[in-house]
C-alpha cells in the first residue's frame, strides 16, 4: 500500500482497539477511514479502491480536520480488513 504524503504511519506503537478492528470488519468498509473520538469509532469515509480513499480523503482533509484540531483523535486507514493507524497532518494556515 502506497502512501500518499497526506498519511503517515504512526511512529509509536499504540494498542489498537477491538471496536476499530470490529468496524473494520464490515464487508462495506473494504477502504475506510475510522476515527476514534471520545472513545467511540466513526466511519468517517468509504471507497471502493485505495486510489479513491485518497481522492476523497483530500476534500475531508480540507473540509473536518480543522475542526477535529482540538480533539483527541486517532486515525486508522483500513485497506482489505488489515488496520493501520495513521498521523493525519494539519496543514498551518
């Protein structure tokens, strides 16, 4: 899996939790985003190929994580019901 520039593996490893790997499991979330925020897991975007989770992961880019900046929030890309949690970069404006 190619990563675009807009997501990093997270240096530090940290326990992913069972309700990310249970979300990740659904037949419809094959290309997902999830987020963990407050403790419960959000699919926060779908696709039907890793090429456009990317497409459509620059919009939400542009458009929710300004206003998840002051959140605890963790990121998980899943690609074929494998998880990887990710660090999502803001840009400065």
């Amino acid at each position: 899996m190619g990563l675009s520039p807009l997501l990093l593996p997270r240096m530090k490893s940290l326990v992913i939790p069972s309700s990310v790997y249970k979300a990740a499991a659904q037949p419809e979330n094959t290309f997902a985003l999830l987020i963990l925020l407050d403790g419960s897991v959000f699919v926060e975007l779908q696709a039907k190929s890793h090429k456009a989770l990317e497409k459509v992961l620059a919009g939400w880019k542009a458009e929710t994580l300004p206003t998840l900046a002051r959140s605890d929030v963790r990121f998980f890309a899943v690609n074929y019901g494998k998880v990887f949690e990710l660090t999502l970069f803001r840009s400065k404006r």
